[in-house]
C-alpha cells in the first residue's frame, strides 16, 4: 500500500523534505544512537548502516512530523470473500512444484534439518516457498532505510526501534555485512522473511561458513525456518492436521485452540477423517482441536498444536493451513481439500468490526473488533445462531451482519 497523496500535500510535502531529513539526522545522532551505544553498539558500526540512509517517505504507515495520527477511514474495499481465494490453483500449484523440485535437490540439508530441530522437510519448504517464492522473490530495500524511517515516523515507533536496534546488532555481532541487509518494506529479512529480533533468535549457520545468511544461503535458510518452529514447540513426529467431516449433530462453535478435546472424544462425537482412514493410534489419547475457517461453508480439520505453532510464524488461520496443506501435497502428493470452499463473503471489514461489537455488547468473545473473523468471531457466531435457534453457520454474511447488528 503506497501513501497516497494530494496535490497540495505533496507540495507540502516537497517543501518539508530537507527539514525531515534534517529532523532524521538529528534523531540519528543525538537520541538514537546513546541507546545504540549502550546496547554494544560501535560508532563504526552505527556509521556504517546509516551512511547515505535518509528516509523513505514512501513507505506505509507513516506520520510526518507536526501531523497527528488519521483516523482511519471506514472501509471501501471487499476485503472479504470466500476463505477459499487464499488457495487458489495458481498459487497452491506454483508453491508445490517448486518444493517438489527443491524436496530432491535440497534432500541432503532437510533431512539434517529435520534431524536436529525435528520439523518435516515439506514444511520447512512451504514456509520457505510462501515467504519468499523459494528466494525467487526479490528484497528490495536497505533495511536501516526502512527500519530507521518507520523507527522515527511511523505509528508504531517503539516496535520498529526495537527492530533497529536489534538490526544494528546483527552487524555488530558480525553475522552478516551491512551491505547485505535488505528487507521487505516491512522491515523482514531475507528468504525466511524475520524480523531483525527474529533473526536474532532463530537465524542460524547452518553450512557452517561463520554466518547466518538467510538471504543467499538456502542451507542457513532451511536450517532457521526449521529452528524458527522448533523454537515455538514443534512437536516432531506429529502431524499438523487432518481435513474431517463434521456432522450437523456437533457445533461448529466448538472451534479453537482453547477447546481440545482428545482425539478419541473427536471420534465418538461421529467426526472422521475425509480420506475414511482412521486417525493415527498414536493421536488417540492426544488433544486435537476443531478447525473450521470458513464455518459449515467450507473444510472442516482436527488440528494438533503444531498447527498453532505454524500460526507463530504467521497469525492466520488461512497462513497455517497453506503451509500444512501445500506440506502435504509436497510430502504425499496429497490433493485439494475434499469439501468445497463456499462461495460466502463480499463483506467489508468496517461491516465485520461493526457486527464484532454488536456481538461483544450481547456477551460474546468475538475477540475484539478488528474486521478479522477469526475463531473467536466464527465460534460467537455459531453460539448466537444456536441462541437464536438458527442451524449454525459460524461464518459472517450479509444477511448475519444486519441480524447481528
């Protein structure tokens, strides 16, 4: 998203460039750099990444100095169809045959990456294959142009100056050079896309060269996404989940990640696997939980909590049900989803934050009112529903939306 601007703002704008600019330099030096300083950081090093950094007023999110925060204006675009657009062919295709065509030529690394951090290698490629096309994406950015300009102008200041700091310690640290750093316009590094504290913690040398470079080495990048799971509670020999059917007799607003029930109890409930087989012996007295991203208009899934764990690398359902799914396809040649994704949304997000509050004011969880449906959202819709004695759906349309509201 680009700051979209007006004639006479950009004017403004133009005029007050060599004041921000100024503004930038003297932020550097004189409240920037003391923390730097007493976090270990040299003056060579500070000098170094900021040489030639001034900001980029293009970037997103930004608040020009003297200006206050906007409010932001009530939404005008679709933001919400079908869940199923996030599994498109074209994208679902694409991100399978290139791990399929890396599972063998990478075979070596993963299996040793496996090994030690106990996470699949076809997950580890999803990810790889989802953040960063396999490396094929490119990252444009210096990323102290990015983190510097957004640690001094955007809105979340605080968060973006903990990441330029943790940023100029990669550099300290000697990890990797300054002329390496390239990030997203976001601030994420490299081909697994980590925050600079993320890297921190979870980038690793993994071809045993000195450095943690995810940016040209597939090596350390395969060994940190595999390190990066672990790390949040991957549980090796698990599987992430299994595509169910759910009958009518059991409430889609049981959905979520703080009502497991053991995979047994799924069971008796009359909840089996798609493809009939049986789920694992070894899942049977082991908590599962119910996933259903788009309600009864769409696949339902028993998750184990590794699917949790792939929603640390991304907090969306819809991310960590890619990275299982094109993981599965990868592994076993495993097909689309066998129920079909409705045809359901149309929604604007100001239209689902509004209902969000309606349901919150009744008494209900929906998890805050962020235009987001997420779990807590599609489960209060169920319970609202089966209130109101309507067959549960647990999933917003228009015609909920206005009931609702």
């Amino acid at each position: 998203m680009l700051l979209m601007l007006n004639t006479g703002t950009m004017t403004a704008l133009a005029q007050s460039k060599p004041e921000i600019e100024a503004q930038f330099q003297n932020w550097l030096a004189s409240d920037l750099w003391p923390e730097a300083k007493a976090k270990g950081i040299s003056k060579a090093v500070f000098d170094q990444a900021f040489a030639g950094v001034s900001p980029n007023l293009d970037l997103p999110d930004l608040i020009m100095p003297g200006e206050k925060p906007k409010t932001p204006k009530k939404q005008v675009q679709s933001e919400f169809g079908s869940p199923g657009k996030y599994f498109n062919d074209k994208t679902i295709n694409s991100t399978t045959s290139g791990g399929l065509a890396r599972a063998g030529q990478y075979a070596r690394t993963l299996k040793a990456v496996e090994s030690k951090y106990g996470v699949p290698g076809e997950i580890v490629l999803a990810v790889w294959g989802r953040e960063s096309g396999y490396g094929t994406v490119k990252i444009p950015y210096n990323a102290f142009t990015v983190l510097g300009t957004k640690a001094f102008l955007a809105s979340r200041k605080d968060m973006f100056r903990k990441e330029l700091i943790a940023a100029l310690e990669i550099i300290q640290k000697g990890y990797i050079g300054v002329g390496t750093m390239k990030s997203s316009w976001a601030g994420a590094l490299g081909q697994p896309q980590f925050m600079p504290t993320s890297y921190l913690q979870h980038a690793v040398d993994f071809d045993g060269d000195g450095k943690r470079d995810i940016w040209n080495s597939v090596p350390d990048t395969l060994g940190s996404i595999g390190h990066y799971l672990q790390q949040y509670g991957w549980q090796a020999g698990r599987d992430w989940g299994y595509e169910v059917t759910v009958p009518e007799t059991v409430s889609c607003s049981l959905e979520g990640p703080d009502q497991g029930k053991l995979f047994s109890a799924w069971e008796k409930l009359g909840i089996s696997r798609i493809n009939g087989k049986a789920f694992p012996s070894s899942e049977m007295k082991r908590e599962g939980f119910l996933l259903m991203p788009a309600g009864r208009h769409g696949p339902a899934f028993i998750v184990t909590k590794n699917f949790y764990v792939l929603k640390e690398y991304n907090m969306s359902d819809l991310y960590a049900l890619f990275i299982g799914h094109v993981g599965d396809r990868i592994a076993h040649g495993a097909k689309g989803f066998s129920a079909n994704w409705g045809d359901v949304g149309g929604l604007y997000r100001s239209d689902i934050a509004s209902m969000q509050k309606a349901l919150e004011k009744q008494g209900y969880d929906a998890g805050g009112a962020d235009g987001f449906p997420g779990f807590k959202t599609r489960r209060s819709i169920g319970a609202w529903q089966a209130k109101k004695g309507i067959a549960p759906t647990c999933f917003p349309d228009k015609a909920l939306v206005q009931a609702i509201r």
